[in-house]
C-alpha cells in the first residue's frame, strides 16, 4: 500500500461529490437498495432475490483482496488503491465510502448502466452512510436494512467467515455498532431480519413492512448494539 496514494484517496473519499449525470440515472431508473451489517447474510439474500426477480445486483468496486473462490467481475470489480483513485477523480461513482477503517468500497455508474442495459432493476449493496447518499437523490427510496435474527447466530455467522483475531472481530463490530445505530436513527430504513433467505428475500420483495414489525425490529438493533457494547 502506497501511503501517498491512501491518504490521498481517504481526503478524496471524504468531500466526494456524486455527478449530475449520475443524479440523473438515479432518478430515472430506481434502485432496491440493500444494506446490512458484517455477516448478517445479505449477499445470499441478494442472491436469492436475483434468481427470483428482475433485480439484479450492481457489482460494486473493492480495494480489499478477493477471498478464497472470489472473482473479479463477478463478486466485485477488485482494484488497487491507484485505480480507485482515479475513478474518483473521474466522479464514476454513486457513493464511494470507507469501510472496516482500511477498505474502499463504491457503486459506480457503468455497472449500474450494464444491469439496465441487460433489461434487469438495478440493486445496490452499500452501507447506511451510501445508503443515505444515494436517497438524497432517487425521491421515496427507502433502504432495507438486513439484520441478524439475534447476538448468538450472528456471531455464529460470523464465524464461518473463516479465522480471525480478536482484534479483527472487534473492529467489524465496532463497524457494525455504528452502522446499527444509525439505522435506529433513520426512519427511512426498513428494518427486516434474517431468520431464512427465501423468507427474507419475499419480505422485502413485498414492499413496506407494518408498524408493529419494524418496532419489533427497532428492539431488536437495541439488543444487538447491548451485546456488543459489552462484547
């Protein structure tokens, strides 16, 4: 990693301006955006929902490493610190966001335009602050945020993400803590828990939840930011 081009990167990523021509793209074709925290399973819920719909998912640009099986165009377009530079200069992007405090995350406007072009919706993961981003934009859009069922499986599901020190899990709960609570905070999100996939998958397929639910759901980001908080 070349510490130029990081700090660099970060500096840009903080006063990062989404295009007109992208604006424009959000208003004309509306996204399904999904959000969630580390683990809590909404890649396969995403993929269940593109093999039963028209939604299919934007590709979004990393800078970590492709784990084990991941490739490049498929999972995500995995680029070093310098490309995703210059796509940002470039304004490619709907969002660009930092994620894990050392990985770059970003939804770009050509993969946006492929999945439209191949007659599909589009379908965004990003995270809560992309999520916010991108709503400023595309009028009534309301995120679904994906939540773990409770403290135990997540930390089951995490689990299977494969090793990891103390200190890793720690800090992608920390990310998560923070991400949790600023879906408590926002009453755009759609708070829709992960007991199943094809459950899940229908859930959020069938439009806004009743108020009963998402209130059951509001307690249950309560208890999981209690956990980690004394994790």
């Amino acid at each position: 990693m070349n510490s130029e081009t990081h700090n660099l990167l970060l500096q840009k990523i903080g006063s990062y301006q989404m295009s007109e021509a992208a604006k424009q793209l959000l208003q004309q074709h509306q996204p399904l955006i999904s959000v969630g925290v580390t683990a809590s399973g909404k890649d396969a819920v995403v993929s269940y929902i593109e093999q039963t719909s028209l939604w299919r998912r934007v590709i979004t640009h990393t800078t970590r490493a492709p784990r084990p099986g991941e490739t490049t165009g498929k999972d995500y377009w995995f680029v070093g610190e310098d490309k995703m530079l210059k796509l940002v200069d470039k304004q490619a992007f709907f969002e660009v966001k930092l994620v894990h405090g050392d990985r770059v995350y970003a939804s770009s406007c050509e993969a946006y335009q492929d999945v439209i072009k191949a007659g599909r919706k589009p379908l965004l993961i990003v995270d809560e602050q992309g999520a916010e981003e991108i709503s400023k934009y595309a009028h009534n859009l309301r995120p679904v945020f994906i939540l773990p069922p409770n403290f135990e499986v997540w930390m089951e599901r995490l689990g299977k993400r494969g090793p990891m020190t103390y200190g890793e899990r720690l800090r992608r709960l920390k990310s998560a803590q923070f991400e949790l609570e600023r879906a408590l905070a926002k009453e755009q999100f759609i708070l829709v828990v992960n007991h199943k996939i094809s459950q899940t998958a229908r859930e959020i397929l069938g439009g806004t939840p009743d108020t009963h639910t998402q209130q059951k759901n509001r307690e249950l980001v309560k208890d999981l930011l209690k956990h980690i908080k004394t994790y």
